[in-house]
C-alpha cells in the first residue's frame, strides 16, 4: 500500500476534500476550501474555521482567545 504524503518540498498537500486555514508570519490569513456542490452539508469543523475567519478581525475577540498565551516551550 502506498503511502500518502502529507508535505512537500513544495508545501503541505492536501486532500481534495480537506479545508486549510492558514495564517502567514505577517498575520495574513487564507483559507482553502474543496469544490463543493451548492447543496451540499457544511461540515461542523469547516463552520467553526469560518466562524473564527468572521471574528479575525475583532481585537476584542482576538485578545480574548489569546489571552496570555505565550509560545510554547520545545523541547
């Protein structure tokens, strides 16, 4: 069996039928969404992503998320 390879010298792969939220080092923030029919279900997790895409742009909120969260430590 063939194994599938999630990363690239290219970049991350993915799925055809996964979503990405990704943020750049400067807070730039993309999302890739899968071609889907009009009437198809939105999954719960792929909601919840474009949720917090509607909320980015709220300090408030984003403070609030982060709070005093800080890097973490590697190990």
């Amino acid at each position: 069996m063939k194994k599938e390879e999630a990363h690239t010298d290219h970049g991350t792969v993915l799925k055809p039928d996964q979503a990405a939220l990704v943020f750049d080092t400067d807070g730039r923030m993309s999302v890739v969404l899968p071609d889907m029919s009009p009437d198809a279900e939105i999954p719960t997790g792929w909601q919840l992503m474009l949720a917090i895409i509607q909320k980015y742009n709220d300090p408030d909120w984003v403070a609030e998320m982060v709070g005093d969260r800080h890097r973490p430590e590697t190990h």
